[in-house]
C-alpha cells in the first residue's frame, strides 16, 4: 500500500498465495456452501471475493460474514482481534477460523462494481477490482469492531459518497482518480433503493486503464490553480481512447477526467470529469475472466 500513502482509500489490499482457493472449494469442508442459492464453483471472482472480505478484515475491522448459529460472536471485540492478529499473520488462517467458528464470508453478497489497472507508462501496475456490499447491521453497532490495524490503514472514517467529495474538494482528504470516480458514480444515485435496483441491472464491468495526457494550455485554464500539473485522463469510451478494449467508442464521446497535481506533493488537488455518454459494452466481445 506504499503507493497510497497519507490517501484515503477503500480497504482492500493483494491476493496473497495462501488463499486456498481449492479447500473453499470443497463442498464437504468449505463454508462458502452454506450460502443459499450461491455457487461458489461458478463465481468467476471467487478469490478475489474473498481477498477482499479478508484484506477489509484485516485493515479495517469489519468482518463481512455471517453465521447459522450465533450472530453474536460477529460483535466480541476481543474476539475478532484475535481472529485479526492470526489472519495478518497468516492468510491461510481465514479458512480455518471460517470452519472452526462455523461461519462464512459474505461472498454472494458482493457486487462486481469496476476494474482499474494502472496506465501502461508506470513502472509499478496493479490490476484492481472494486467490489459494492451492503451492511445489514446499523452503523452504531460497528463503531467498536471497526479500528485501523495502526500499519496498513492509520484511521477509519465512514463518509457518505457526497461527503468525501466534499473533503476532497477543500483539501482536507486524498484521494486517487478510481476512488474518486467511484464516489462520484455513486453520488448520482441518492437512495439504498435505487442503488440496489441499479446493482441488479449491473451488467459486467469494462476494464478501466487511463490514458494520461498533459492538458494544453487552453484546457488547462479551466483549472483556477497555479503552480500545478496540470493533465487529462482519457477513458474507455471516450473517442479519443486507443487501447484494446470491450467499450463501445463513438465519434463525439468524451469519457475522460481533468487532473490537477502538485508539483511538489504529487498529491492530486483537484479532479473534475467530462462524460456525455454512457459507456456500452461490445457484447460479442468475450466477458472478463480473473486471474485464478
């Protein structure tokens, strides 16, 4: 996570090689079968799933699971540390506590929300998944279980969509251009109701892998910002996007997001998107497949 030092980011963290992915799938021993109506043999995010409910474990304290016994043991503080400190130490650990407490991570409740991967001109990429969830349980009850682990993660804020715009906006968080993107994707949309309706229309997500441009000068003047980097990111969709890609590109398309940088911090100061289309997917392209 040392690229994102002193940013405000969602938890989330690398598929470690101890992941198990066989011993999840075995139905006699794994507790991903006690999901009703949800085959994790036909889940093409299967791992990725599940290093993002561990790696939000692990950060954050939030323990995305559930039980057919005792919900309770889902809110022992002291309990879930403990299950912290051995699942940091060891990832293969997870699978184990999963079994021995008799409880399972929420996998059939996670929503394949988009994909970003770094631009192809940096030397260390990632190829990033953001999964959507919903928490049952009211925000109350999960002030004492969610506290930064003090390593990955210093502090843990819950902000609405709008309300880290807004931070972001006077300075006062850091923020990357997918998180950004994100929140402002979900800003639109301002009722639970209606971001579930939205979720269960979602269709598969279009890989996302920015082309930066330094903006030209007359662009640039848009920005009220002095002493700055100023750039344009250039998205799947947009006309001018020359990458491989499953996205639809029409004359007249703008996808793209303006950038602004400190020179000195590098630290981005102020992000604004120019969209006029909504991006469609090249249907009889093959449909994303992980890494397994």
């Amino acid at each position: 996570m040392s690229s994102f030092v002193n940013a405000h980011v969602f938890p989330g963290g690398n598929v470690d090689g101890n992941e198990n992915l066989e011993e999840w799938l075995k139905p006699t021993k794994s507790p991903l079968y006690q999901q009703n109506g949800y085959n994790p043999s036909e889940d093409d995010f299967l791992k990725l799933k599940l290093c993002a409910i561990r790696e939000t474990f692990e950060e954050s304290g939030l323990l995305l699971a559930k039980t057919s016994n005792n919900q309770d043991k889902l809110h022992n503080v002291d309990e879930l540390q403990r299950w912290r400190n051995l699942i940091y130490k060891d990832a293969s650990e997870f699978i184990e506590i999963c079994r021995e407490q008799q409880i399972y991570p929420a996998v059939g409740d996670l929503v394949h929300f988009s994909n970003w991967i770094t631009p192809i001109n940096y030397p260390k990429r990632y190829d990033t998944h953001f999964f959507l969830t919903f928490v049952s349980f009211d925000l109350d009850g999960l002030q004492s279980t969610v506290i930064a682990d003090g390593q990955e993660s210093l502090h843990t804020v819950w902000y609405t969509p709008g309300e880290a715009l807004s931070e972001f906006e006077k300075g006062d968080i850091t923020l990357f251009p997918p998180q950004w993107y994100t929140l402002k994707e979900l800003s639109r949309i301002k009722k639970i109701s209606e971001l579930k309706q939205s979720l269960s229309n979602h269709k598969r997500v279009i890989p996302f892998i920015p082309q930066f441009q330094k903006a030209d000068p007359v662009s640039a003047q848009s920005f009220a910002v002095q002493d700055a980097q100023k750039l344009f990111s250039i998205l799947p969709g947009d006309e001018a996007y020359s990458l491989p890609s499953v996205a639809i590109s029409k004359p007249g398309n703008r996808h793209r997001l303006w950038v602004c940088k400190d020179k000195d911090s590098q630290r981005m100061t102020n992000i604004r998107m120019e969209k006029n289309c909504e991006v469609e997917i090249d249907e009889s392209q093959e449909p994303l497949k992980s890494k397994m």
